[in-house]
C-alpha cells in the first residue's frame, strides 16, 4: 500500500510540474503593409500657374516618371523625372517681345510615405533643369498626396514649385494621374 501511495503521488508531482513548464503563446496576426506604388511609375499632370506666374502663364503640361523602392514600413524613396511645360501667356507680353514657353527636366529625390493602402504622401526633391531659355532651371520641391483608385492607378494632387535667383518663383498646382506599370 505504501508503495502504491509513493507511486501515487510520484504521478500528481510530475503531473504538476509538467503543467508548470506549458507556455501560453499569443498569437499575433500581421496585416500586409501597404506598399503604394512602388516600382515604376508614369504619370501625366495639369498645371496650373499660381503666385507670380500666374501673371505671366496661362497653363502647363508635365509628364512623370519614377521608381520607388520599399526602404522601411511605411516608406518608399527612389529617384523621379519627368518633362514639364508652363505655357506663355502671349497677352501680357508685348507684340515685339515674345517669349518661348517655358520648358524644365526635373532631377530629383522621391519620398512616399504610405500609411493606407488608399492613401500616400510624399515629396521630390532636387534640380530642375531649364531646356529653353526664358527657365535657368533652379531649386525643385514638389510636395503631394497621392489617392490609390486600384494597384495601377493613382490620382495625385501637387505642388511644383521652382526657385532661382530670378524675380519669379515657378509655383503650380498639378492635378493628373500616375500609373504603376510593374
């Protein structure tokens, strides 16, 4: 009998241990972070001169092109181009002074921040190159908030802005559509 009691309570220990050492794990479910656009990306935009060009402008035209790479959660950065065109508004000018358009490339860093996958904000900035003579070309910023319509399409909303030593800062708002060709 003693001995069936010892083994008795060998059993209850080792089974009360063996409850002691079981580990409760939580289970953590991660979402897929939303990557925006991230690859290439082409884009057209209508520009609308603002501030001092207004005076001087009556519209522009730019087409985009950029590649994003995924650098942190949440964070896009790669490099962006492009080809913009801000329209001479011949009325202001006088008959025996004319002016070209003016034409800029744009060389610069691009920064998406993407919390949703509806949603991103974002910058470039860098150098716009001036291609006809009335633009020198200057300092480039170009802040934006880009709406997801599907994972090909987004319809973005910007600033161009361009400053220089010259009297004018080039300031438009772009409205257009970029498209992720991955």
């Amino acid at each position: 009998m003693k001995k069936n009691y010892f083994t008795l309570l060998l059993i209850v220990f080792v089974s009360i241990s063996a409850f002691a050492q079981t580990v409760v794990r939580k289970t953590t479910t991660y979402r897929a972070l939303p990557t925006g656009h991230s690859g290439l990306n082409i884009g057209a935009s209508f520009m609308l001169p603002v501030y001092e060009l207004n005076d001087y402008a009556s519209a522009g035209f730019s087409a985009d092109i950029n590649y994003l790479l995924p650098v942190a959660p949440l964070l896009n950065m790669g490099i962006a181009s492009g080809y913009g065109v801000v329209y001479n508004d011949t009325d202001y000018l006088l008959d025996f002074y004319e002016k070209e358009d003016a034409q800029f490339i744009p060389i610069a860093l691009a920064t998406r921040y993407v919390p949703s996958a509806q949603i991103e904000f974002g910058a470039d900035f860098g150098y716009a190159i001036g291609v006809s003579d009335q633009f020198n070309g200057g300092f480039y910023y170009k802040p934006m908030i880009g709406f997801n319509l599907n994972d090909m399409i987004q319809l973005n909303l910007s600033y161009t802005g361009v400053s220089n030593n010259s009297w004018i800062t080039w300031s438009t708002l772009n409205f257009g559509f970029m498209f992720n060709v991955n």
